[in-house]
C-alpha cells in the first residue's frame, strides 16, 4: 500500500518506538534520528515531563480540568491516565487537528465519560476555545491546565505563537495554569538538521530559544523552577542527568499560573 504523507503525530510516535507509523514518517524519523542520535531518550523525557506536570497540577495545584492541545496518538501514561489515577473524577479535553489521532482517541476513550476528543486546531484559538463540546466539558469558572506539550514549535513565526497563546490564557479563570513543552535552538548544527528534516518531511518545525519560550508565559507566575530543561523541571528518581545526556538542552519547559 502506498505510504500517505509523513505527519507530525505518526514520526513522533515512530521516535517513541509505537507502530502507528508508515514508511513515509520512518523516513523523516530516521532522518531526525540521523542528525540527533539521541532523540528516543529527547521524546521519552517528553512524556515523562509531560507526565510529572500533570501530577503537579493534579496532586499539588488541585486541577480537575485539563486541555491537552495537540494530544498526539495515544501511547503510555497518557494525561488522562495520569489525572484520573490521582482523581477519577478530572476532567480532560484532548484537543488535535490530525484525523488519525482524533480516531484513535475517540477508540481509546468511549468508556471513558470523564474524557472527551475535540477536533480542533491550535493556530485558530478563539475557534478552539468556543467549540461547543470543550464548553459542556470544560467549567470556564473554574481554574483550568491548559498543557501545550511538543506543539508549539509547530506554529510558524507568521501565524503569531505569541497570539495564540494570549487568546487562550486570556479565555481562562484566575488560578488556571498553562504548561509548555517546546524544542529549543542553541546554535547547534545537529538541531538546525533536525529542524530542517521536520521542516522538509511536514512543512513545519520552528525551534526557539528559551527566552522566546518563557516569553510565552509573560503575565503569568512562573512555578518554580521556572523555565529549564525537562531534566531540571522537578526531576524524579528516573529523570536523566542533563550532564550526561546533552540531548536533552535541545527541549525548554516551564509552567505559569495566571494570577
Ligand atoms: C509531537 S506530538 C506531541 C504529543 C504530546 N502532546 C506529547 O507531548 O507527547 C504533536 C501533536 O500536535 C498536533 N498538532 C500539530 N499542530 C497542531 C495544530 N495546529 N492544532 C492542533 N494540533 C496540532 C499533531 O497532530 C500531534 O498530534
């Protein structure tokens, strides 16, 4: 069968080694796993970043809702997994503009009332945020976590990523928190090349700095320890020591409050 073309959500599901994927987005992987030898342990530090901010805003901030926006296929510890084992009751809305991964969530979660897949699409945020089905799911007088993991950096300098993430933290109640996951250049030329394959193979990929990425969350209070590599956000026993794996300077998190 011929391969459709490669996507974002399938080549990142290649790199985490999952077998929802097609030639198509094994050849831009192998690609970005040429330039960046290390990528697996980039992306599973991802997740397991990913996975550490949803206990704190779950166990320690006290969130019940959370909009995952760019969700991706689903994998291991998925946010809803995460939440609802600290409180069956949380509430999630994944969010994503790619078909494929809307069926697979919607397959994964049809028993799961708590849990609800929007169709939509991060560079039209007054549309996202009035979509009916995140409305009825989603109380807008309560706080909110809004996660952006690993999506950012696929919103081009000329569809205003700054905008977008000030239409959505506007839209939300005193108390929400906003959580970023974004890919960071530092001059390196492996990353440029990694940068580049994405680039070519799906059209988009725009790594920043970290001081364009904490700009992002300018107006909120940044939690501590503010806006570092996923290795220094709240490390755990099994978290990767920066020193040791350099890979992992290539990805800036942080997480921010609105007053
Ligand atoms: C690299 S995956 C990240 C998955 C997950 N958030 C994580 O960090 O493990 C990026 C996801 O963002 C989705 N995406 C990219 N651009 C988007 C947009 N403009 N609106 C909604 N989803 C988008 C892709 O379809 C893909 O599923």
């Amino acid at each position: 069968m011929e391969s459709p073309p490669p996507n974002i959500a399938r080549i990142y599901d290649f790199l985490l080694g999952g077998k929802d994927n097609y030639a198509s987005d094994r050849e831009v992987g192998g690609r970005i796993a040429q330039a960046l030898p290390e990528v697996h342990l980039g992306v599973q530090q991802q997740r397991a970043v990913l996975r550490r901010v949803v206990e704190y805003l779950t166990r320690e901030a006290g969130l019940r809702q959370l909009v995952d926006i760019g969700s991706g296929l689903p994998t291991a510890e998925n946010v809803h997994q995460v939440a609802q084992r600290i409180d069956p009751a949380t509430r999630v809305v994944y969010v994503d503009n790619d078909p494929v991964v809307l069926t697979h969530a919607r397959a994964l979660l049809a028993d799961n009332k708590q849990t609800v897949v929007v169709d939509g699409d991060l560079i039209k945020p007054s549309a996202l945020i009035t979509d009916q089905a995140l409305r009825a799911h989603i109380d807008f007088d309560q706080p909110v976590g809004l996660l952006l993991c690993g999506i950012l950096h696929y919103v081009l300098d000329e569809e205003d990523p700054a905008g977008v993430v000030r239409t959505l933290v506007d839209a939300l109640p005193s108390g929400s928190y906003v959580f970023i996951h974004h890919l960071i250049s530092a001059g390196d030329p492996d990353a440029a090349q990694a940068e580049a394959a994405l680039r070519q193979g799906v059209g988009r990929g725009q790594f920043r700095t970290r001081d364009q990425v904490a700009a992002f969350l300018d107006g909120l209070d940044l939690v501590d320890p503010g806006v570092v590599t996923v290795a220094e956000w709240r490390p755990d026993a099994g978290t990767p020591s920066l020193d040791a794996n350099p890979v992992l300077r290539l990805a800036a998190v942080g997480v921010g409050r609105k007053p």
